[in-house]
C-alpha cells in the first residue's frame, strides 16, 4: 500500500524480505484496497499465485470491483449496527420521563402488563402504589419551576432509595408517580398499608433541592394489590381510588 504497488509477477523482487511471501512460494500477487464511503482505509482484497502470471486489466479490474463490492457490504452492516442503536436509544428515549429519568406512563403500562400476564402461570401478586404530591403547586408558585424540577428530581431519588431494586418508579403526570412491584410470597394482608407507609416516608420531611431545604408534608399514596385476572387499567385504577381516600383523610385532618 504504501509502495502503491498492486500488481507483481515476481513477488520475490518486488518483496524479498517477505517472509510469509517465501513460505507460501508466492509469485504473482496483485491487491486493491477496500475504502469506505468515508474514505477511510478498511483494508485489502488480495490474489496471489504460486506461477508467475501475466495479469491482465479485465482481472485488475474485477479485483477492484470485487474491493468495492466488499467496502460497500461493510458500509451497510456498519450502518445497520448504527441504527439499530438508534432505534434502542430513542425506543429507551421514548419510554422515559424526560425530566426524572424514570418511566413514563407507557412504559408503566408496559410493565404492568407483561407482569400481570404472567402473575398467573407463576401464583405471584403484584403492588401499584399511586402518588399524588399534595401542594406541589405552591412550590412552583413560591420557589420557582426550577425549585419544581429539583423538588422532583429530588422525591425521585428518594423513592428509588426506598424501593426495592426491582420495583418500576414511573412518573405518569406534572406531580403523580407510580411505584410498581412484585409482593414477596411470604408477605401478610397487610402488605399495602406497609407500602404506603415506606413510600411516605421516602415524601416527608426536609427535601434537599441543593439550593435550599423544602419542609414537605409528604405526599398522598393508595396502595393496591392485584387480583387474578386483572388488568392494567383496573390495576391502575383502584390505586388512584386508593389515593384519592388518603387525600380527602389528610384534607379532613389538617382542618381538625
């Protein structure tokens, strides 16, 4: 290449100090180098005899087409692999809250569905916890939307500190999560409140939104269990009943 040599009768003249080329008994060699449509260099397609030949232009020729052929061939598997990516970053893109970085409620559904289809062959429960986080709206109104988007990146975290490893954080709405999870076998029927109150734990109190510290009052959270045979939205549904019980309690309390 360097040489830009391609074509030899008598390697042995040409390259002596090949050894390879000793080995082999090669005499008649010729070469043409396989670029990509960038330009870069990919490599060489190569003929080689053991007799010194004549090579003739037609089979210059066919050599070159056949490099073309080859770089052409790698420009697609590259491109293939390129978009292949593409589609998994912008399918993962399209399934995620953009701000939190957790689901979206597409991919909740997702999540419930393929769960629950299999909650039946396999005899396992499943948790839908919906929060709701009261006065959110104050916040921005008060601190700012930035002081919002810290606030809920910072309740995020602390979900995820307080969840299992395996539970599914999704944010469905401006201030509504769902956290979604598999019930341990071995758990009792009060499973939902013990969810509810784990998860309130991870809302209330000091919030550290870096610029400053937010005394939240926590957030309101209906937990429910699956029932055999249910489905996504029924799931979902009930939650939010759930939720809405807690809210309008905590709503009669702080009036009391």
């Amino acid at each position: 290449m360097e040489q830009q040599q391609f074509v030899t009768s008598n390697v042995s003249e040409c390259w002596g100090d090949s050894d390879a080329a000793t080995q082999l008994g090669i005499q008649t060699y010729m070469s043409a180098p396989v670029h990509l449509t960038d330009g870069n260099l990919y490599g060489t397609v190569c003929a080689a005899s053991t007799y010194p030949q004549k090579v003739s232009p037609e089979n210059r020729t066919l050599l070159e087409l056949i490099s073309q052929i080859i770089g052409i061939q790698v420009d697609r598997e590259f491109l293939l692999k390129q978009l292949q990516h593409e589609n998994r970053r912008f399918r993962n893109i399209a399934l995620m809250d953009p701000l939190t970085g957790v689901g979206n409620r597409r991919a909740l559904e997702q999540e419930i569905e393929h769960a629950l289809s299999e909650s039946t062959k396999k005899g396992e429960a499943y948790f839908a916890a919906f929060i709701d986080l009261d006065n959110f709206k104050q916040i921005n109104d008060n601190f700012g939307h930035d002081a919002g988007d810290r606030f809920l990146l910072a309740i995020c975290a602390r979900l995820k500190n307080n969840c299992d490893e395996n539970d599914f954080i999704a944010r469905i709405g401006g201030d509504e999560f769902v956290v979604f999870g598999k019930i341990p076998n071995e758990c009792d029927n009060g499973v939902a409140s013990a969810i509810q109150q784990r998860l309130f734990a991870s809302t209330v109190g000091n919030i550290d939104i870096s610029t400053m510290m937010i005394n939240y009052q926590g957030a309101s959270i209906g937990v429910t269990v699956s029932e055999e045979g249910e489905g996504v939205e029924s799931l979902l549904q009930r939650a939010d009943k759930e939720m809405y019980l807690v809210k309008k309690q905590r709503k009669k309390m702080s009036l009391n």
